[in-house]
C-alpha cells in the first residue's frame, strides 16, 4: 500500500513540474507574455518598411510606364539623356549651386 502511494506522489511531482513548465514558456517563452512588446514593435517596425517599400515601388512602376517605348515621355527621355550622357542644348546655359 505504501509503494502505491510514492509512486501516486512521484506521478504529481512530475504532473507539477510540467504544468509549472508550460507555465514558464507561456510567460517568458519566445511567444510568451514577455515578447508581446517585441512582437509588437518588430510588427510596427515591418509594417513602415512595408510601407516604404510600397511607394517605391509604386515610383519606379511609374517611371516605367513613362519610359514605355511605344510612347515614351519626352521630359523624363530628356532628363535621362542629359543625367547618364552630361549633354546639354546649344542655347542652354548650365548654373551649378553649390551645396552648402
């Protein structure tokens, strides 16, 4: 009688340590209760870069669009030329500033 009362013991010593256990990750695990804040932060976080990303993206889809070769935008074709060539017009004259 005596031996099945340990080994009932020994079966809710182990029962306790694993509840205590599952505990311990629900509070500090890496999706516990303490990483809330840093789930939350990183997310903010993801989400600006998203965002940034989003109207880059959006910027260089409308420079495509306007360097379309079937009809190209005459501006954004000159200032490309004149930016990757340094060529300018006859009658243009060049003023360069200096940064300050």
């Amino acid at each position: 009688m005596r031996k099945a009362g340990s080994g009932e013991r020994v079966k809710q010593a182990a029962a306790l340590v694993v509840l205590l256990a599952l505990a311990g990750f629900a509070v500090a695990g890496p999706t516990g209760l303490l990483a809330w804040s840093e789930n939350a932060t990183a997310l903010e976080q993801r989400q600006e870069d998203l965002a940034r990303l989003t109207a880059e993206r959006d910027a260089l889809r409308n420079r495509v669009r306007l360097l379309d070769p079937e009809a190209a935008d005459p501006d954004l074709a000159s200032e490309l030329v004149r930016e990757q060539l340094g060529v300018i017009h006859e009658d243009e004259v060049v003023i360069t500033l200096e940064d300050e």
